[in-house]
C-alpha cells in the first residue's frame, strides 16, 4: 500500500466521516426536544453509546478493569463531558437554531486553550489570541442579529446563548482533563465507556429530579435519532477522533471545528428556515475565518472536537 493510500484511509477519511457526522448532530438534535424532556433524551443516547463503547474497547483488547484512579477520571468526564456539555447544548435548543449553537460552540477552542495555558503550560500565540478575537466579533454579529430578528424573544436568545457557552467550558473542562498524563495513560475506549456510563447515570439522575420519570416518544424518527446520536454521533466518532488526533496532531484534527458550523448553518438554512443576511454573512465569515487564522499557527495539545 502506497504512503498517500495508507494516510488517506488513516487520517483523510476518519476526517471526513467524523466531520460530516458532527455538522449533521445539530440538526438531529432539534427533532429529540419533543415530547421527552432534553436530559432523558441525552441519558439513553449515553446509555446505548456506553454498552456499545464498551464492546468497542472489548474487541479492540482493551480491559475494562481501570481501576479507583482510572473511574474517577471517568467519573470526572462523564459529569463535564457527557452531562454538563450535552445537557446544556441540548436545551440551548429550545432557544436558538441549532446552525447558531453549532456556530458559538465552534470556539471552543478558545477556552480549552486558555485552561491548557493555565494548567499544562501550553501557552498560546499573539496570533491565536487576535483571531480569537476576531472570531469573538463574528459571533457577536451573529447574536445581534438573533435580536433584530426576534427583538421580543431577547430573553430565549440570552439564555441559548448562555447554556451553549456552559456547555462549551464543560466540554473545555474535559479536553484538558483528557489531556493530563495520568488521564492519557488509560487505555482510550475503555475511559470512553466508563465516562460514557458515568454520564448516563448522572444524567438520569438528573432528569428525574428535574423532570420526573423516564418519557418514552412513540416515534421511530425520534429513535432513530437517539441510535444515531448514539452509535454515529458518539461511539464511531470519537473511535475515529482520537487516533487522528494521535496521528497528525490535534492542531490539524481541530480544523474539524471550523468545518462542523459551516455544516450545521447548511442544515439549519434547509430545516429550520434560517434567514441569511448581510449581518450573517459578516458574522460567520469573521467567526470561521477568526478560527483558521487561529488554527493557522496554533501549537496547542488540547483537543476539542464539536462533538454534538
């Protein structure tokens, strides 16, 4: 097998695969805030994606058996990543199109390499920093806009805005978490199924304090959205994430982050009516240029994929 073969089906169609599943989510996401509440939706995606990580990690030759230190780590994961991230971003829904929660939650790598800086020493460039802000600017643009279009639902904007910003730090939370030495150490997939487990069991317990019992939707649609966020969305992606990630680098793989909005916004603009206009436009190009300028140089070792 040639070199560009073997790069291709390593690294060029991993990326492909788990760049398009990631814009896609967003979407998918919408059609689950019906008649279960946000947080029992979440808890049987994790639930399902937790027993299959685990036969994942299985087949790979991983052993579950990790230890006390290895399931508070995952413990630890499970409550940022797979509770506090996708609780928020799914009830972020409820209030903003989901192409503009994809859009604000493309910076995440914005506060993961901040933590990075402050706790692993990965300091980041002058560059990184004035694109950061640039890509800050085009996301204001685009919240300016929610308030000219929807001028009497200011509050629902706000507070869509704001959980998609709690659950982008709990996702920063984790990447740098993840990327500490004695979290790297564990074997991948089996910390995936335990964080996975460890998240499904908070957020049941969550969604029965907040919400009350399990609800169950009747609709195929709606499981077949949970299966896909589950095994798509969740166990193929990150299984394809990580060893691209350990591969070219998460510097590159985080390109994914400036391709998943750009996805998100194509589905919103064909599913949910999203109104493009100049201000839009201005806003999206400053908010995904802003992130490749910062790509461009960045050296950071945190990755931070848009895993919706």
């Amino acid at each position: 097998m040639t070199n560009n073969g073997s790069t291709f089906r390593a690294v060029t169609l991993p990326f492909i695969i788990f760049t398009a599943i990631w814009g896609s989510t967003w979407i998918v996401i919408r059609d689950q805030l019906g008649t279960v509440p946000a947080q029992w939706s979440v808890t049987y995606r994790f639930v399902i994606a937790a027993i299959a990580m685990a036969l994942v990690a299985n087949w790979k030759g991983e052993s579950l058996r990790i230890g006390t230190r290895g399931m508070a780590a995952a413990a630890f994961l499970g409550l940022t990543q797979f509770c506090i991230n996708f609780n928020a971003v799914y009830l972020a829904e409820r209030h903003i199109t989901s192409g503009v929660v994809a859009t604000v939650f493309a910076l995440l790598l914005i506060p993961s390499s901040l933590m990075a800086w402050a706790l692993l020493g990965h300091r980041p460039s002058l560059r990184f920093a004035v694109s950061s802000l640039v890509a800050v600017g085009g996301i204001g643009l685009l919240f300016v806009h929610e308030l000219q279009e929807h001028p009497a639902d200011r509050a629902q904007i706000a507070a869509g805005i704001g959980l998609t910003l709690v659950g982008m730090l709990g996702a920063s939370v984790a990447n740098v978490v993840q990327a500490r030495p004695e979290v790297r150490r564990f074997p991948l997939y089996a910390i995936l199924a335990w964080s996975m487990a460890a998240g499904a069991l908070i957020d049941g317990a969550i969604a029965v304090i907040m919400t009350g019992p399990p609800v169950f939707d009747p609709r195929p649609a709606y499981w077949f959205g949970v299966f896909y966020l589950a095994l798509l969305a969740s166990v193929l992606t990150f299984s394809l994430y990580y060893p691209v990630v350990r591969r070219i680098g998460p510097g590159k793989a985080a390109y994914s982050s400036v391709l998943v909005p750009i996805i998100a916004m194509g589905f919103s603009t064909a599913f949910e009516g999203y109104r493009w206009t100049a201000l839009t436009i201005a806003g999206a190009i400053l908010a995904l240029g802003g992130m490749v300028a910062a790509l461009g140089r960045n050296r950071s070792k945190i990755a931070a994929p848009d895993a919706a």
